[in-house]
C-alpha cells in the first residue's frame, strides 16, 4: 500500500485536468454552437429586414 500511496498525487492531478480540460472543450463547443446561432439569425433578418423602395433617403442616390 505504501507503493501506491506514492502516486495519489498523480492520480488527483490527471483527474482535476480531465475535469477541467473537458468543461473547457464543453464552454468553447456551446459558445461556437451559439455564435452560429447568432449569424444564422442575423443573415436571416438581414435578408427579411427591408423597406420598400423610395422610403429610406439613400434610395434617391
């Protein structure tokens, strides 16, 4: 036992950074999915989004 209590430290130090590793992968992944979501959103109103013509004073240039 005295062997393998040597390498508890190592055993918490892999754990912590898998845990803190893998919530990081998980933040950059859901801000990446949102950012899409976002720029869909935008180039969808952007293309819904209008006036007709001869409403907006940069129609007359």
């Amino acid at each position: 036992m005295d062997q393998f209590s040597e390498h508890f430290g190592w055993v918490e130090i892999v754990f912590t950074a898998i845990v803190a590793l893998g919530f990081g992968f998980y933040q950059l992944w859901s801000v990446n999915r949102e950012i899409a979501k976002d720029k869909a959103a935008k180039d969808q109103s952007s293309r819904d989004a209008g006036h007709a013509v001869g409403e907006h004073e940069l129609d007359d240039r």
